[in-house]
C-alpha cells in the first residue's frame, strides 16, 4: 500500500479547516481483527475517510496443495479452511466431489450431514455472538458463555469423528463411522438444553442498550450493493434479500425439514447480530425434527472406491450455506487422482469486499464492531 | 528449587518455624506464577489457545489468563497457528518489541516445521528459524491439556534460570544480542531464508 | 423457475449483443455443467445483458476462479485405410497435435431474484506469457473484485478495467505467480533424515562433502 | 485521711497552687501532636511508598540486569507493523471549537460552586444574578449547538 496515495485527503475534504490525515494500520496483530488481518486506515480525526484491507497474512497455499494431493488428501485440508466448521466445510467438498463422479449418499448419511452441519452452525453462530461482544469491549464475559456451549458440541464431535475441531469425518458417498444411539441420546439432551441458553444469552445481548447503541444505524448495506458485491449468508439476508441455499439449491434432504429464514430491514450491525440469533433458533429446529425422522441404514455407499479415486474427466461446482456464507467447490479433473484444478469459494473473503464501504464515515471503534459483524475466519479468507 | 540450599536444611528449619529462601528463588516464583501471554493468534492453534483461556480448561489456575494485546505489557508469546513468510518478518518485529525476560512457545505443528501446508510456497516451515523457541508443542491443533503441559515445561525452565554466575539466563546476559534481525520480502523469498545464528540444521552426510 | 438451457441463452446472447462469438463447452462429467465462452472483445457486454435481462436475472456472481493450461499435445490414433504394398490394411496412426497453453478465468453466475442455477462464462487469454490480459468484469459484479485480484496475483492474469488492480495474497515485492503449473518454489531447505523422491533432490543441493575412505583429497561437492 | 486529700491522691493532682496546672497545659500541648501533624506523615509515606519500588528498580536494573535498547525495539508499536507517517498531524479546527466550549462550561462549573455552598444563607438578589450569568451561558451554548459546532463524525460528513 503506497503511502503517498493512501494519505491524500478525497475531494471532499479540501479546506485547510479539516487537518491532514493519519494513517493507521490496524494490523495482523490486533485483538479484535478474528486473527491476522490487516486495515491500513486513513483517519481524519476519529472518522474513518479510507479503509483498505490487506489479506495474505494466512495464505497457506490450500489450493496448490489441493493439486498436488489425492481427492481424499485434501478432505482433512478442508477442516483447516474455517477452522470453526469443519463439519460444514466437509460437506461442501464432499458435496462437490459426489456432484463431479455422480455419487449417491445413502438415507441416513444425509440426516447424519444435517444433524452435524445443524450442530457446527450452533457453535459457530454463538461463537461469533461472543467475540462481537467482546468486540465492543465486554472483553471475554460473553465469550465464556458462548464457548461453554462449544465446548459441549465440540464433545459430541469428538466422541463421533474422534477429533474437537478437525473432523475428517465426511467421505465420497456418505460419512466415515456411523453415530450409535447413545451418541443420538447425548445429542438429543445437548439440543433440548440449547433454548435455555439461547434465551439467556439473548436477555444479556439483544436488549442491552449498549449493543442497541453500538450496532444499530451502523455499517448500513443497501440490497443492491449487497447483490452485486457477492454477499451470501446472514450478512446478506440482513438486507432483506431472501436468499438461502439451503431453500434454494434444496439439497442434503433440507426440503423435508419445516424451518423459516430470517430477514432483516435495515442491513446494519444489529439486524446481523439478529439474523445469527434467529437462525440457531431455526437450527435447533431443524435439529429436533431430523433427529426424529432419522432412519436406519448403512451410512457409507458401499460402490465407492476408496483408495485409488479417479472421478471421470469435467467439471463440478458444489456449494452448501455454510454458516457464514454460500461455501463453494470447484473441482475441474483430468481423470487422474490428484484434481487439476481445485478452487474454494469462501463466503467470508467476498463479504469483504463492501468493508470500506460500510465502514465510511464510522469512528475507529465501530470499524470493529462492523468487521466483528461480518464474521471472517482467517483461515478461510486467506486459504 | 535450586540447590544453593540444602533440601534437609531447609525442611529443619521449617519445622523451627525458619523459612529460607534466596533472591533468585523468589526472583523466578513471582515470574512463574504470573507469566504474561501476548494475545497472538494465527490460525487454528488460536482457538484452542482461547479455548484453554475459556472457563472449561482454565489457563488462569496457571496465572496465564492476562492476555496482554500490547508486546510491551507481554512476557510470553505463544506462536498458535501456521506461520506464512508474509506473516514472518511481523512476528520478529512483535519478539524484538517485548521486554527482555521473555519466552516463546511454539504451538502447533506449522509453527514447529510447517506442519500440514508444509509444500506450501508462502509457508515458514517452522518459526524457530527466526526467534528463540522455548518449548515446542506438537499437534494440529494440540488439545487445550497440551498447551497447559506446555505451559507448566515453561514455569519449570524459568525456575530453573539461574540468577548469576555464567550460567545466568540469557537476558541477563548484556552480551547477548537483545535483537533479533527482522527479514526483508525478497523477489522469490525471504532474504534471509533463515537466521544463520539461530537455524543450523545438520548437513546430510551423503551415503 | 427454470432457466432455459444454453442454447437459448446462447442464441438470445448472440441476438441481443452484436458481433459477440459465443461457444459452448460441454462438460463431460456427470455434473453436465457446461459452459459459455465468450471472446474478450464483448465480454463486458454480455455480462451485462445476462445480468440485466429480464428472463434471466444473473445478478450474483458467486464464483470467479483462475486456471492455467499449460501446452498440450494430444496424441490422436486413426484408423486410417492405406494401400500398404499392394493390399489394402488398416493401420492407425497417431498424429500428434499441438494445443497453444492459455490462462482462463472462469465466473459462475446465478440470479438471486429468480433464484436458479449457475450459467458458467469462460474467457481464455492468447497464451500465457506477456500478453495475458483479460477484460475484467468488476464494472459489472462488484462481488469479482478481489477474486479478479486474486486470478492476478497468483497466475498473472492482468484484467483492464479493475480498478485497483495489486497483489492481494502475497507480497507486493513478490514476481512470479505461484500457481502455475510451472512455478518452481524457492529452495528454503528443511532437515530431512530420510529424504526420498522430490525431497531427495532438494536435500542434494545440501549434501555435505562425502569423507574419503582411502584418504583422497575430499571431490568438491557443492556443499 | 481528710476527703480532700483522698481525692487529690486519687486524682493524682500535686496539691501545689493553680500555676502547676499551666504547666501541664504546655507539657500537654508539647507531648499532645499538633492536630494537623498527620498530614506531614501522609506526605512522607506517600513520597516513600512510590520512590522504594522504583529504588529497588534501579538497583536490579543497576546490578543484575542491565539496560539492552535497540532500534526495533523502540520503535513505535503499531500491530507488528512498521508505523508509516506522522502521528503529529494536524488536527481538525473542529475539535478546537469542542474543546472551548467544554473549558468554558468547566469554568462555569467552578463558580457554582461557592455559590451552592452559601445557596441558603444568600438573599434573593444573589439568587437572580446567578440566574442571570447561567442564562447567559446557557444561551451561548444553544447558539453554538444550533451553529453546528457539536456536531459529530457522520453526521458532519453528510452535513457537508
């Protein structure tokens, strides 16, 4: 980033009343950046007159590695794109790699997708309701809340794949080990205590004047802007815009389950403060009924090779709503067992691209409440 | 405890209702018991480092929960996460501005040697080739109970640091340099690759 | 809401934006995902009108994705009738074909007002060395401006019209692109016990001089 | 013995005329410390209690543990990266006019004060001409308010 042009004051700022600029960077290390990203900022006085973010601080190559491993080499890769869902990021490539060799997935390995995917949506949306609190300086008390439950999903992940945070769980054509029932007892118990801590989280955040005064009428995105910049997810249905994939696409036996979207009004922070609350409201929804319909069944295609993998020649591009954004795949192969060109999709890179936008006109210290809004995980939006 | 007093001694004179200690001891038992991690996640290693500072596995039963943002408050810097070569030269600068008695924890495979994203062409394959390390955590990511282990190898080195004598801890030492060189973004890499006076990997003896 | 199939959109294309060369590519696997590519002169066009038709409605570009080909010569055996001293046989013969390699970014369109599937456009550059320029279409999807900064920074593909077109992962010193096929990383060598196949080469450039048994002077390895 | 001479012996009085008792007075004053002696034992702990830690600072400093500065460890500290520009810029006109107008207002606070002390023993004609000098203030502020000089951030951007 130049310096020289980065502290040229815009056009609207010419007269010697309005001082010069100072540029901040608020940079890789900074406590409420969700990891190592970077703001160079030009500030006029408080107000925040440019913003441009700096990304690549993470970029650990996961797409040349994807080239250069087999399909089922790059499914533990997967766990480490967002390192807070790695159930859902399974799913999506898994999900792209059916789609590419035409691959069908048995009953009960869908319901199992669904009841994980529900679970790893849960954790991820109170984690984030956690550090955008602690984001707007109640450091820590709301996150201890939050990562209690983690931690309680995090165990019925690990008692099922036998890891907390890094599944590998999903493969080609179904899920690598079948969930027994007292593993569907745990998790009914987990599901049924969720309301009673949703409601008390909401009776600490969502009508506490300090969040009201700190989010609402902050960082305001327009349906349009919000369309054509690519935003998916809540970030997205906080401007109103219905758009889910989970109604749309209708994959992963989504159709049979009975749950609403949330919609905001006004794009700013508070509606996505609301969409995440609303939507574990509708996950745990979800949850119980898949949890009822679930049949019996094998879980694993069993027509599915598993060493030697080579999908015909073509192309595919799977996507599932992941909890921050529309996850995507691309595979293009060449017959051969390593893909020729592997490409993620990540919802948190692209909702990005409006952060100077949202951000204009704010003071330094809504910066981070908008960004802590937009819910980017490091590891995703560098690759 | 060191050895400068006699254990046997020390435990008769207790029991006189005489306790004995020496400045060194009491030098490192404050400094162990209240050691100050920099707030410094990279990548996955960091949630479960905040996942340990969270109430179920509970750093501060060791006095590590205050997690200082700023290097000039911070005695410990915890490298949670993969270290890529954009992220590298940012991470000295962070090291040389911390105060001196300070010790690094490399956590998680990739900080080590690069861990999974080894082949990676903006990957450091591993942190020490830059910064001192203190102790090393395998695992990716390691559990919240590695880190702890972790953190308890350290508050076991920094009791055994001695005071004086030649043997004193390096920064106490006024010959050691207090600064470590901060790589330049080079064309294709980092110039220098690595710190030749830190990273002397054995040559391979060809069979 | 169906979307009509390619063809349609392909003739509708054609009529609505004059001179634009337009072809399918089908995709053989069973995703049947097939494609648009479209030449570099009109691309801005037809992205506009596919955003702005009323039918069709893609305002959402959801994916842009870079891909290098590298050059290709693809061997074809024919069956070819030939009169071979005297009677007629069959021999196949291999002709060797030569396809130039090319740089192609790739965008996935969907509508979110109309809410269906993905129309995939391609465009491909001349070749992949200097002159490796592509119309960029961030004028018209916001959602392409970092993913075009991408394409560029990690395969050098230049896009006119971006409008602040940097290197976005890697460094700004850094030079060459490193997600080609072709990219040779740098050697930054790492301690291997046991190096075997392309760890094997890289640990040859450090090998220490082998010790002499019979006391010859050491051979000067390039230690 | 006589009442009068138990009651001196209990009392412990001498039985000498009444020009002991000046005596004890001052003994009294001189042994009893002065009201106010405290405070000069406050200042002392309070200069002591500071100085020692900082004291042992420097001896640790000066024996055991010396000094080792450097360039990039003073450096300015912004997020690992090196700071670029000045931080010394000039500032908008705008927080100058904000800053009057507190220091006006701070000021008016001050000399309310004694006047809230003494608010009951004052006549009525005091109450009316500190009436009139918060009026007076009270409407510089509205004037200032209505002129724009309070405002903030976004909505003085879009005022523009």
């Amino acid at each position: 980033m130049n310096t020289t042009e980065m502290l040229q004051p815009p056009p609207a700022m010419t007269s010697r009343l309005d001082g010069e600029l100072m540029e901040v960077s608020m940079g890789p290390q900074h406590p409420s950046t969700h990891g190592v990203f970077r703001m160079n900022v030009a500030l006029d006085g408080e107000m925040v007159v440019k913003l441009k973010p700096v990304f690549g601080y993470l970029h650990r190559n996961h797409e040349k590695i994807g080239e250069n491993t087999s399909y089922l080499g790059s499914m533990p890769y997967t766990d480490r794109l967002d390192y807070f869902c790695s159930m859902t990021n399974n799913w999506a490539y898994a999900l792209s790699v059916e789609k590419l060799a035409g691959i069908e997935v048995p009953e009960r390995a869908e319901y199992l997708r669904v009841i994980l995917a529900e679970l790893t949506r849960l954790q991820n949306h109170a984690s984030l309701l956690g550090f955008l609190l602690s984001d707007m300086g109640a450091w820590g008390t709301p996150l201890m809340y939050a990562f209690r439950e983690r931690e309680k999903i995090l165990d019925l992940f690990e008692s099922l794949s036998g890891s907390r945070m890094m599944c590998d769980y999903m493969r080609f054509g179904g899920c690598r080990v079948d969930a027994g029932p007292d593993w569907m007892e745990r998790a009914k118990k987990i599901v049924d205590l969720f309301p009673k801590f949703l409601d008390e989280f909401e009776k600490l955040i969502l009508s506490n004047e300090i969040v009201i005064m700190r989010t609402q009428e902050v960082g305001k995105l327009s349906a349009e802007l919000a369309i054509n910049a690519g935003m998916t997810g809540p970030m997205l249905r906080a401007c109103g815009v219905n758009y889910d994939i989970r109604k749309v696409d209708g994959y992963g036996f989504y159709p049979r389950f009975k749950f609403r979207v949330p919609l905001g009004e006004h794009g700013d922070c508070y509606d996505r403060l609301m969409m995440r609350a609303l939507e574990m409201h509708e996950s745990v929804g979800i949850l119980k009924q898949a949890m009822e319909q679930i049949p019996a069944g094998p879980v694993m295609n069993p027509k599915v090779k598993i060493r030697a993998f080579r999908p015909p020649v073509g192309e595919a591009y799977g996507r599932i709503e992941g909890p921050k954004g529309e996850l995507g795949f691309y595979l293009i192969s060449d017959g051969g067992t390593n893909p020729y060109r592997y490409r993620v999709r990540p919802p948190s890179f692209i909702n990005l691209t409006v952060l100077e936008d949202l951000c204009l006109g704010h003071t330094v210290a809504d910066v981070m409440v908008i960004l802590g809004s937009v819910d980017i995980v490091l590891g995703e939006v560098d690759r | 405890m060191s050895d400068q007093i006699d254990g046997g001694l020390r435990s008769e004179l207790q029991r006189q209702g005489i306790w004995v200690t020496s400045m060194e001891e009491l030098y490192n038992w404050g400094r162990k018991n209240s050691i100050w991690p920099l707030q410094f996640g990279l990548a996955c290693c960091a949630i479960e480092m905040i996942a340990t500072a969270a109430s179920r596995y509970d750093i501060a039963r060791f006095g590590g929960e205050v997690f200082r943002p700023s290097p000039r408050q911070a005695d410990l810097m915890i490298v949670a996460g993969t270290v890529t070569k954009k992220m590298a030269p940012q991470i000295v600068r962070l090291y040389n501005q911390m105060p001196d008695p300070k010790y690094v924890i490399s956590m998680g495979a990739c900080a080590i040697s690069g861990g999974p994203f080894k082949q990676g062409y903006n990957v450091l394959k591993g942190i020490d080739r830059y910064i001192p390390v203190d102790v090393y955590i395998p695992g990716c990511p390691p559990r919240p109970e590695a880190l702890l282990h972790a953190f308890m190898e350290l508050q076991r080195k920094i009791d055994s640091q001695k005071l004086t004598g030649n043997a004193k801890a390096e920064h106490l030492d006024p010959m050691q340099p207090s600064e470590f060189p901060v790589p330049a973004f080079g064309a294709h890499d980092l110039e220098p690759a690595a710190n030749p006076r830190l990273f002397q990997p054995p040559k391979i003896e060809r069979s | 809401m169906t979307m009509e199939s390619l063809e349609q959109i392909k003739t509708r294309v054609e009529a609505a934006v004059p001179g634009a060369k337009i072809d399918i590519i089908p995709n053989p696997g069973p995703a049947q995902q097939s494609s648009l590519l479209i030449d570099n002169e009109h691309a801005a066009a037809v992205a506009k009108f596919l955003r702005d038709d009323s039918a069709l409605r893609l305002d959402f570009c959801s994916n842009a994705t870079g891909v290098d080909w590298l050059d290709r010569t693809v061997k074809k055996t024919v069956k070819v009738k030939k009169i071979v001293d005297g009677e007629e046989k069959e021999i196949d013969e291999t002709t060797e074909e030569f396809f130039p390699g090319y740089l192609e970014a790739v965008y996935h369109l969907y509508s979110m007002t109309h809410k269906h599937g993905p129309v995939i456009i391609r465009m491909r550059t001349a070749d992949r060395a200097e002159n490796a320029r592509l119309p960029s279409l961030t004028p018209v999807y916001r959602s392409a401006e970092f993913q075009e900064r991408e394409i560029f920074d990690l395969y050098g593909v230049r896009f006119d019209g971006h409008p602040d077109l940097r290197r976005i992962l890697m460094w700004d010193e850094f030079v060459d692109y490193p997600m080609r096929k072709d990219y040779r990383e740098p050697d930054d060598y790492e301690y291997e016990p046991t190096p075997h196949d392309d760890v094997l080469e890289k640990a040859k450039m450090h090998y220490s001089a082998r010790p002499q048994l019979d006391g010859a002077e050491n051979i000067t390895a390039q230690s | 013995m006589p009442n009068s001479l138990i009651k001196a012996e209990c009392t412990g009085r001498s039985k000498l005329p009444r020009l002991t008792n000046l005596v004890d007075d001052v003994i009294l004053i001189a042994m009893t410390p002065n009201p106010y002696f405290f405070i000069v034992i406050f200042c002392g702990v309070a200069v002591v209690f500071p100085l020692m830690p900082l004291a042992l600072a420097w001896l640790w400093r000066r024996f055991f543990q010396p000094p080792r500065p450097g360039a990039g460890k003073n450096a300015t500290y912004e997020c690992g990266v090196e700071s670029v520009g000045e931080a010394h810029v000039q500032f908008q006109s705008q927080y100058y006019l904000y800053c009057v107008i507190f220091l006006i207002f701070d000021v008016e606070a001050i000399f309310l004060v004694p006047f809230a002390v003494a608010f009951t023993g004052l006549p009525v004609g005091a109450f009316i001409s500190i009436l009139v000098f918060l009026l007076l203030l009270i409407e510089g502020l509205v004037w200032a308010w209505s002129k724009g000089c309070l405002d903030w951030g976004s909505k003085r951007l879009s005022a523009r």
